[in-house]
C-alpha cells in the first residue's frame, strides 16, 4: 500500500513540474540587431565595391607576346586583380619591347603605358590570346624614328585578326595615331598614342616609306573630343577610380 502511494506521489510531482513548466513564455535566443538605412529600412546584404571591379579582371587572360626580331616570347596579365597596370609585369614588356638591332647593344625605354593597355585591350576585343611585334622601341640614330623613339609606338599583329580588321578597330579608339601596311610582304598595324588623331595606309614593301595615304576624316576632332582614360581599360572591366588630372588631359 506505501509502495502504491509512493508512486502516485511521484507521478504527481512530474505532471506539476510538466505544468509549471508549460505555463512559463518561451525562450527566444537573442538575434543580431539588423542594420537600417536612413529611411528605416532594414539593409540588404551587399558585396564588396571592389568585388566586381575584381572579378572582372580576374577572367582577363594572360597573353602571350613574341618579339619576332629576339624571338622571345612571354605569357603575361597587364592588370591586377584590382584592374591598375602591374608595374612589375609593364618592366618586363618594357624589355620585351625593346630595339634589337644591334643584337651585341640592345636598348630599351620605358614603354608608354597607355600603348600597352590598348595593345592588350584590342587583343581582348577580338578574344586573341597572341601578339606578334614587328617593332617597337627604336632608338633615334640616323633616323628620328619619330613615335617609336619616344617609346609611344608599336607595330604588330593579332594571332587570328587580319590586319585591316585590326586596324578598323583601332580607329575607333581616340587619341592615337594608327597606320596599316598593305604590302604582301608586311601586312601588320602601327599603333601610336598622341593628342590628336591620324590614321593612314601604307603599301610599300618592307623598309621602304613612298606610298603613305591619309584616310582620316574631319570626325576624329570630334571622336578626340570624346576621350576618356577609362576608355582605355578592356570592355566589360570595371577600371580603378581615375584621377582628375588624368581625364582633363
């Protein structure tokens, strides 16, 4: 008989601790306060503002440029991954890019970096991932030389890209001096940077200059007009902040 009222005793503690603890409000785990706008409204999670300005240059692919005068070739990425020109990687173009003509005096010159991101720019645009130079740097001796003294010209071609398509390309770019060799036996494109446009054909034979033809217009004021550098990054980038000084020039 104890033993039975032992039992109901306890049966009768666990529903009133069962009850109790029924009654009591529930426990709710403190959350993060939600960040709020000015307006009030809750704010959304958002990436990064350099996120997509680095991914998109993380897609550029290196590209692979042979000097045809050293044959030297090298595989490399002009930008970072936050879209500005890699010091380091626009010193061994410089070296690249350098006058080899007395192959016992090879000189080099800081390359315009301009002239680089458009070489690299319209390499991109046609999805080509080779660059032959013809020419580059060439040290003024018995001849000025002109742009190419100044390390402010090249001369190449586009694996895949024939070279009036090239050349059309590049004449829609403002600023820049852009000249296409015709003959059969040269069949490449020049490519300057300068402050007032000029685009001619060329259809003398290698080392020769007596067929030169202007086939600019009167619209390339209007198209200089337009500058921008951030026109000068690869399409579909997002280039780096670009200083003032830089877009009033």
């Amino acid at each position: 008989m104890r033993r039975v009222r032992a039992a109901v005793q306890v049966i009768v503690l666990s529903l009133t601790a069962a009850a109790s603890r029924a009654s009591q409000p529930p426990i709710h785990r403190a959350s993060p306060p939600s960040k709020r706008t000015t307006s009030g409204a809750v704010a959304r999670p958002t990436s990064k503002p350099g996120d997509a300005q680095a991914s998109s240059f993380a897609k550029l692919p290196p590209l692979s440029l042979t000097n045809i005068n050293t044959r030297k070739t090298v595989a490399l990425r002009l930008y970072d991954s936050s879209g500005t020109v890699d010091e380091q990687v626009a010193q061994k173009l410089d070296s690249l890019l350098c006058d080899a003509r007395d192959r016992d005096d090879i000189q080099t010159r800081t390359i315009e970096r301009r002239l680089l991101q458009l070489v690299y720019r319209a390499a991109y645009h046609f999805s080509s991932d080779k660059v032959e130079v013809v020419s580059a740097y060439r040290k003024a001796v018995r001849k000025r030389e002109g742009m190419h003294a100044q390390g402010r010209a090249i001369d190449f071609r586009l694996s895949g890209v024939a070279a009036p398509t090239l050349a059309a390309y590049l004449r829609t770019i403002p600023r820049v001096g852009v000249g296409i060799y015709t003959h059969p036996k040269t069949q490449f494109v020049h490519l300057d940077v300068r402050d007032q446009s000029f685009h001619w054909l060329d259809a003398s034979p290698p080392r020769r200059h007596w067929r030169e033809m202007n086939i600019g217009s009167k619209a390339l004021i209007a198209l200089d007009a337009k500058y921008s550098p951030k026109d000068d990054w690869p399409e579909g980038t997002t280039p780096p902040t670009v200083r003032r000084a830089d877009v009033t020039k």
